[in-house]
C-alpha cells in the first residue's frame, strides 16, 4: 500500500535575541512549516519569534522622459 505524502510548505520566521545587558537584536532565520514549530525551536536557543518573512513583489514603473 502506498503511503500518502503531505505536501509541507516551509515557511521563513524572523527571530529576536533579547539580552537583559546588551538589548535586543535580530536572531537567525527559522525553518519550520507553522508558527508554533517555530516557536518551538526558537524557545531551545532563548529566542522571540517575530514573525513570518514574507517576499514582496512589486513591478517598477518606467519614468518616460520627453528630450525636446
């Protein structure tokens, strides 16, 4: 019998390192396919989940210029 595979979209999270002396700073990027797998592993190394990084796209416009 043949087993079902799940498709798994994994998605990027930001992280935050916060240290009581020296303030906070952004953390490594975590693989992971939901928020609370994130959190998860982020917790292991004393890190804050910020939140998923997301691609932005964005067509640039042309500027036409008139030479007279």
């Amino acid at each position: 019998m043949l087993a079902m595979k799940k498709k798994v979209t994994m998605k990027l999270w930001i992280t935050e390192y916060i240290d009581v002396h020296e303030g906070t700073s952004i953390g490594p990027y975590i693989k992971a396919d939901t928020i609370a797998k994130a959190s998860r592993i982020a917790i292991q190394y004393g890190l804050l989940v910020l939140g998923e990084i997301q691609e932005l796209q964005h067509e640039e416009q042309e500027i036409k210029k008139i030479v007279h």
